[in-house]
C-alpha cells in the first residue's frame, strides 16, 4: 500500500524573524503572517489544537522560502516537560553486558531544550570530551492534557511525531551514581525534526522502521513494535506522575549501535553527518563541528 505524504509542518529562521509553515516538495509555505495575531510558535499551534488548520491554510500557495534558504529550529522550542525513555528496545538492554534483565519499568530522564538543534544545524562537540555520541529515537509530541491516561486513550493525547538524535556525551553521563543529567544536556548536542508530521493513526507509530546512518554507514536499524515500552505505555505511564500537557515531547528510545557500543567506541567528530530516519516521518540530518 502507497501511503500518502503526510503534512510537514515547521519551526525556521529567515529574514531576521523565527516562523513556521508547511514543508512541500518544492519549499517552505511561511505561514508566520497568516496567523501571527494567535500564535507566536508551534506550541501555540498546538494548544490551540490548530494543526489541521495551518496545514490547510497552505493548500495551493507557492513557496516563501526555499529550504536552504532558512534555518530550521527545533519543532517546539519551549515546551514544559522534555522527557527521554532510556534502554527501550531489547537489543539495546543487551548492549550493557551487566547480566540484568531487562527493566520492567522505564528509565527516564529530562533534557532542556538549549541542548538540541533543528534540522541542518551542526551538533556541537565540547572540549570537555571527545565522547559524544548519536542515538536515534522516535519522538512524540502531546496535544492533549490529562493524568492519569488509560492505554486506550493514550493514541488521543498525541498531536504530532518527529524524530530525535538524543545526542550524549558519554563519559558525563557516569560522574555520578544515579543520574544521567549532565551527559544528557550539553548544550547543542542533540537535534529534533526536521519537522512535525500530524498524528492521525496508529499505523504511523506502532511498527515503523527506525535507522541511523553515519556518514552513510547503517549503525542502527529496528522497528517499533520491538520496543519493550510501546508508545501507548509510554504515555500511561508518564502521565501518572505528571500531568501531560499540549507541547510536551517525549523522546521514545533507542535501538542497538550507538557508538559506545563498539570495541573500541566510535566517537563522533567533526565533519561527521548522521542521518536518522524513520518510515511516515522523514529524515533528521546533522553534521558536527568543535565548539568554538
């Protein structure tokens, strides 16, 4: 079956101003003026449970910016909770050789959303480690509220997906004894996009491909429907600690071959382009460059 191309909506820098619009195969529809009296980003979007409109609000109209012409920004650039699910795919479990089985809850974990780029942007290297590393996730984004979310009415609560290269800086994540923070929140070593593409069915999420290239190389590659944690739980779950609100994001897990994993690990540095990719969703494209 010859499923149609979804709707591309995203977040941009051009002329001096940060804006949204449609993503089509021959440009970017700026649909900034067109509704700059309600919202000043996605998340307002969002909330306002006006997706459906912009995308329709761009039916038939030319370009405004050619992609190469723009900088893209990360989908949701302020939103409340920026939760990640750590050791989600079995394979993955197995890669930590520490003879534990495997979770039978989820580990999770914030970022800031300083510490991501868009779509094109050059992840960023510190000089505090050469260890930074790529891991490629599918990303959901919240549309509706609620606590406390049954698993049947998880897929309700979704307004969007994305993708995420969780970046990390490895040797950071084991200065301390439970947590992960500081490896997980450098500032620009990670990416989310390249845009957000409506949620409307389960078919876009329950088991698509997930894959990470690096400079053309497969490093990881599996499916959705081996996640230990399926994304319905997932919203189950979180929602039972914290309410969910519209413009939340939960990052989803990783699959087997980050670059840790390797004997001896294979670090990224810069030049480097990772590519993550997921059926239904597009493809998230980064190179790397040494802070400056």
């Amino acid at each position: 079956m010859i499923r149609p191309v979804p709707a591309r909506i995203a977040a941009f820098h051009a002329n001096g101003a940060d804006r949204y619009g449609i993503v089509t195969d021959s440009g970017i529809v700026d649909l900034t003026a067109d509704f700059r009296f309600r919202f000043t980003g996605l998340k307002e979007v969002i909330e306002a449970g006006a997706i459906d409109e912009l995308v329709k609000a761009a039916e038939g109209r030319a370009p405004t910016y050619r992609e190469e012409g723009v900088t893209f920004l990360i989908p949701i650039a302020n939103p409340e909770k920026l939760i990640c699910v750590g050791v989600n795919f079995p394979s993955r479990n197995e890669e930590y050789k520490d003879g534990q089985a495997a979770p039978s809850k989820p580990s999770l974990f914030i970022r800031f959303p300083r510490s991501f780029v868009g779509h094109q942007q050059n992840l960023v290297r510190p000089p505090e480690s050469e260890q930074l590393d790529y891991e490629g996730e599918v990303t959901i984004v919240i549309g509706k509220s609620g606590r406390r979310i049954s698993r049947e009415k998880a897929y309700e609560h979704i307004a969007a997906v994305t993708l995420c290269n969780e970046g990390t800086i490895r040797d950071w994540v084991r200065h301390a004894k439970f947590n992960v923070t500081q490896g997980k929140n450098f500032d620009a070593t990670g990416a989310i996009g390249p845009w957000l593409v409506p949620f409307k069915s389960a078919d876009q999420l329950d088991d698509i491909e997930l894959t990470t290239r690096v400079n053309g190389e497969l490093r990881q590659q599996d499916r959705t429907s081996r996640m230990m944690f399926d994304f319905r739980y997932i919203i189950n779950y979180v929602s039972t600690f914290t309410t969910l609100i519209p413009g939340d994001v939960i990052v989803c897990g990783t699959p087997t071959g980050a670059g840790a994993r390797f004997e001896p690990p294979i670090w990224l540095k810069p030049g480097d382009v990772v590519e993550i990719e997921a059926e239904g969703i597009g493809k998230l494209k980064n190179s790397v460059e040494d802070e400056a």
